[in-house]
C-alpha cells in the first residue's frame, strides 16, 4: 500500500507535548507556569486543527513513567488536569468536539476517574472532532492491558493476531496516526501510541510547547503533504512522483 495524504492534510495527529519545564526555566519560573502555558497550547492548536480539517487530535499529557517525578511537582499537574477539565470542558462540548482519556484510570484520584467519565459521556454523540487526552498513559501498558483483557476474555493463543490486539486498545474505533508531531527537539517516540504510530510520518521541531502554534502546525501539515507513505511497499518510480 502507498499513498499520498489524499488533500495533504492529515486526518489524525498526534502530539508529544515537551519543553514545559525549560520554558519555565527561560522565563526563570517554576515549572508549573510551563504546565500551565502547555494547557493554554493545547487549546489553540486543537482549534487550529479544527480549522484545518484535521479530525483527531491524541495529546501526550502524563505518561506512566512521569509519576517518577517530585512528588510536589505531580500532584500540582494532576491538580491542573483537573482544573482544565473543569474550565475547558463546555467550551470544547459547544464546539462539537468529542473528548476521550486513553490511559490507566485506576491509579488515577476517583475525582479525577469520575470528572473523565462525565467529559467522556456528555461528549459521545459530538462529531466536529476528537480530542484524545493521553493521561497515565504508555504505549507498553496499553499492550499489556490489551493482552490481559484477551485473556480474561479466554481468547486462545492461536486466535490472537494483530486485529485482535488492536480491538482491545483503550480506543480502538479511533483510526491510527497519520503524524506524530514531538516538540522540543528531542528525537525519540518515549513510549507514545507504539502500535498506533506502527507507520505514522514522523515530524521534530524544536520549538517548545508552550510557544507552538498555528503556523507550527500549518509547518508540520505542510511538510506530511510532501511524504509519500509507502507502509513498508515499495512504490514505482513514476507513481511515488504521479
């Protein structure tokens, strides 16, 4: 299979959020003023994405392995998470946009667990796009998670294969990444939609989260409107330039 993005926009993106703490530092902040200006960034680019056409957003906003993590700094981030939820949420619901959480919710405060469900339900029948929060979320614990509920479900070894796992990601009607987007200028997928992002165009910036915007966005479509997405085929010559 190859192809190119049918009008060179993207239909999914998803997004690596960092640089928080250093555009704390630059501002000589604490590091919680960076997570709050991640927050405001979240809502300008998934309006951005709106405007573009882009249909899902997937957000990277607390992996599993951030609870390692001073203890002071991540009960301020949970704290943040839930106050965004509170302030953002009848915004985003008007706007038609359908909010789901992929993580583990368990290790999560029942506040937080409860505030989640309410966003995800009134939410569900929105169809001018989604915004999936990754909140303790790491792509190895979502494949573990999907093992073990094919095993509770008594599913034999010899029927698994790759539809059965990907039925049993935390979202699976969502459709895969077109364009994982990191920020920050690291180079490295840190554990984000492993399975998803199988043959998601890769795009690095180093602009920080806090400053990125709509013309970083507009930057990042543009260069996914150049690739030639082969999903490990290897297309003729005058296709790959047709």
């Amino acid at each position: 299979m190859t192809e190119r993005a049918a009008d060179g926009v993207p239909r999914h993106v998803g997004i690596i959020m960092d640089g928080n703490g250093r555009w704390a530092r630059r501002h000589n902040r604490p590091h919680t003023f960076g997570h709050r200006a991640g927050v405001r960034a979240i809502k300008k680019v998934m309006y951005a994405c709106e405007s573009m056409g882009i249909e899902i957003l997937s957000i990277y906003v607390f992996s599993t392995e951030n609870w390692a993590r001073p203890r002071a700094e991540v009960r301020a981030l949970m704290r943040l998470f839930h106050e965004a939820i509170q302030r953002e949420f009848e915004e985003l619901n008007q706007r038609g946009i359908r909010i789901v959480v992929s993580g583990r919710r368990l290790e999560l405060s029942q506040r937080m667990q409860e505030r989640i469900d309410d966003a995800e339900l009134r939410t569900a029948g929105n169809r001018q796009g989604v915004l999936n929060v990754c909140l303790n979320y790491g792509g190895r614990a979502e494949l573990v998670d999907s093992m073990r509920a094919l095993a509770a479900e008594g599913i034999a070894a010899s029927d698994i294969d790759e539809n059965a796992i990907a039925g049993h990601l935390y979202h699976p009607e969502l459709p895969e990444p077109d364009l994982i987007i990191r920020t920050a200028g690291e180079r490295r997928i840190s554990n984000f939609l492993l399975w998803q992002a199988a043959y998601a165009e890769m795009y690095f910036t180093d602009t920080l989260w806090p400053d990125f915007d709509e013309e970083d966005l507009a930057r990042a479509v543009a260069d996914f409107s150049t690739r030639v997405r082969r999903f490990g085929g290897r297309p003729d010559r005058a296709a790959a330039e047709g």
